[in-house]
C-alpha cells in the first residue's frame, strides 16, 4: 500500500465546500440511531450507516463525536439503528434537530420498544437494529462505530427514506420499478408483456 506523506496531504487541501458538495452527490438510506437507557435517551439523523460484514453480523456508523448520543453509545456500549420508511420523514426531521428538540423529547409522537441491550427501538421502522459496541476508532470530528448485531426486526414494508442533494427522497421499490419499467422498454416491446 503506498501511503502519502503527510506535508504532500496538506499542500492539496480539499475545502470543507467542495467536500459537502461532492459527498451530496451520494445517496443514502435515513436512519436514526439511538442511545442510552431509560429516560436518559437520545438519538440522531445519520445517513452514514453501512454493512461490514454478514459473518459476523456487524454493521458501522460514523457519528460527529460532538453529538449527545456519542457518550451514550460509549458508556452503554450498545445503540440502535432503525432505519427510515419513507412515510417516517417527520421522526427523521425530528432527530436530526428540528423544531430543537433534544433528548427524550425526540422520541414523543412515535411507538418504540426497548431493545434487549437497553436502547429503544422504532416501531414501525423498515428494519429496527440492536448492536453492541465492538469498537470505536476515533478520527478528526467523528467517530467509526462498529457494532454487532445482537438482535433485527424487520418490517414487510418496502418504500424507504433517502437523502439526496440536500433533501429527503421516498424510495418505492414498486412504484419505482413501474416507473422504470415505463421509461427503460420500449413500447412497441410492452406489448406482449
């Protein structure tokens, strides 16, 4: 592996502008993580959360270690992850400091059940996650997350919730599909079908 020198990596310094402005080019699923136990509970808006491997389950997050779920995550050693349906657009605003709501109050208007490690878990969510913390590797503002999964609940639900160019987007795996459907065959093709 060829490492850059560190004086090489601060001569060609990408501004925070252009980064955003890149990273806004990718689409992520919605999810809210959340920490802590009992009253003592918060969450957060994240689109950082990605699978790390099947076997076995584990999946990691990035967290600003400025938000006040971070030392709950780190003092618990657990959080949730539920990911976003597409109708679930208010808990995502919510979460992600709307209205400036903070801690327990985020969690008001919605159902959720406690998890086996503590956390509270969406119900209602396309998938709810329960992980114990493996390991954190702190970095510049964030911290990587990596947890294990301990326990799922997945929903039959199939319309999710992304974020794109700044914005919150429905994803609708069957209304999305006849779109392309509509768009990508030819009609002299449609026909027969």
């Amino acid at each position: 592996m060829n490492v850059v020198p560190r004086d090489l990596m601060t001569e060609n310094a990408v501004s925070s502008a252009d980064f955003r402005g890149a990273m806004r080019h990718l689409t992520g699923g919605v999810s809210v993580i959340t920490a802590g136990r009992g009253k003592d509970i918060t969450g957060m808006t994240v689109t950082s959360v990605a699978s790390l491997s099947v076997d076995p389950p584990t999946l990691i997050v990035s967290i600003n270690r400025d938000a006040s779920s971070f030392p709950l995550i780190r003092r618990h050693g657990a959080f949730g992850v539920n990911i976003l349906a597409a109708d679930q657009l208010e808990i995502a605003e919510r979460f992600a400091g709307k209205g400036g709501l903070k801690g327990a109050d985020r969690f008001a208007g919605a159902r959720w059940v406690t998890a086996v490690s503590g956390v509270p878990l969406l119900v209602g969510a396309l998938s709810a996650v329960d992980c114990e913390v493996e390991e954190i590797v702190e970095r510049h503002s964030h911290a990587i997350v990596i947890g294990r999964v301990r326990d799922v609940k997945n929903s039959t639900r199939n319309a999710a919730l992304a974020y794109w160019h700044g914005q919150y987007v429905a994803v609708d795996q069957d209304e999305d599909a006849a779109r392309l459907a509509d768009v990508s065959v030819p009609t002299h093709l449609r026909r027969g079908i």
